[in-house]
C-alpha cells in the first residue's frame, strides 16, 4: 500500500504523521516524533545559539560542523522511520515538509532573534535534503501556506484526530496535511540532492504542486 510522511520541522525535532490509502480516503498509519539531532553532540540541538555572538560571516562558517552533524542524525532517523514502514508493507511515495519560510538572515539585527530564525530554516531543511538522498518527492511549505487547506480538509484531520487520540494539536495536524497534500500529489522522481546548505544561502526545494484540498476526477 502507498503511504506518505508528513512532518512538522521543530527545534531539534520533528512531528511526523504517516499516511495511506488514498486523498479521498487517508488512513492514519502512525504518529509520533522524530529526532533531528545527535545526541552525542548536544550542541546540536541549537547550533546557531552558540555562534550567535560571531559576526554572522564568522558563524556560518563556525557552524558547519554542527550542520553536518544535524543532517546525519537526520538522515539516519529518517532511515529509521522509513525501515519501520517498509517492514509493515508499506511503500512510501513521499515526505512533506513543514516549517520555516526562508528569509534573509543577515538583515535581522538581533543575535539571539536571527539564531531563532536561522535554526528553524535549518531544522526544516535538513527534513527537505534527507527526502531527497532517499530519492523520495518533497514537498515544502510554510505553515502560512497549508492553513487553507487544513481548514478545507477540516473533517478528514478530525477523524484523524479520533483515531489517533491525543496529542493532536496544531502540529500533528500541519504533519498531517502535508502528509495528505503528498497522497494526492502524483509521485515525480526527484533530482539528486544537492549538499546541505546554510539557512543564509539554502535554496527552498520545488514543491511537487501548489496545496490544494482536493481533486476533481
């Protein structure tokens, strides 16, 4: 059965929803959460915080490390993740993401608010690179972007959210969305990932298709 990941990019994590079936009629698979960091580096778990007194030419490149280190951790949860799927026969067609919209960080003049922002372009990113190395279609979006299309498929998240009992809040909900938007969205083989990049200069991944709440057969 065809089934898609949605997540909801967080500080160090992720929400994430998987679903089957099809658009019309999705089938909630699994909910939960999914590291973005290493714990064996817990600078990780906010890489810009620790940099954010560096001239911001000087961070970038102090913050590197941490980057590479944040995308592997990444990479190998989401493995994890989609192991776990195929073992329940289930084949995963695509990821949604989302998270942070870009910006431009070096106009931002307060240290500790453009740490904020460069990090959740990050955490967001790394989600949309990884779906990428798995040579798996992604979608990325702004919260702003999928709001009316949560509030079109309003009925279908409810009875998700019966199923799946509580939490089912705001961001289980996004995670959901995107996840729907990629059951309804027809697969496209993606290019080959590009290396990861730094929130200044990281380039938004093409959604497969602008959100829609349904289909007209």
């Amino acid at each position: 059965m065809n089934a898609t990941i949605g997540f909801r990019s967080k500080t160090g994590r992720a929400i994430a929803v998987v679903l089957a079936g099809s658009a019309d009629a999705p089938e909630l698979v699994w909910r939960g959460e999914v590291s973005l960091i290493d714990d064996a580096y817990p600078l990780t778990s906010g890489p810009y915080h620790h940099v954010m007194d560096l001239p911001w030419s000087e961070a970038l490149i102090a913050v590197k490390d941490l980057e590479t280190q944040i995308q592997s951790a990444t990479d190998r949860n989401v493995a994890q993740l989609l192991e776990e799927m195929q073992s329940r026969k289930l084949k995963i067609r695509g990821i949604g993401v989302v998270g942070s919209p870009m910006r431009n960080l070096e106009k931002i003049g307060n240290p500790h608010i453009r740490a904020h922002a460069a990090e959740g372009i990050l955490f967001r990113r790394v989600l949309e690179v990884s779906a990428e190395t798995h040579e798996l279609p992604c979608g990325g979006f702004t919260e702003d972007e999928l709001k009316n299309v949560a509030e079109q498929i309003g009925a279908k998240l409810k009875e998700l959210g019966r199923i799946a009992g509580s939490p089912w809040r705001a961001d289980e909900r996004l995670a959901a969305t995107a996840a729907w938007l990629a059951l309804s969205t027809p697969p496209k083989r993606p290019t080959a990932p590009a290396p990861a990049a730094s929130p200044r200069t990281a380039p938004r991944p093409r959604a497969a298709s602008r959100p829609r709440a349904s289909r007209r057969r």
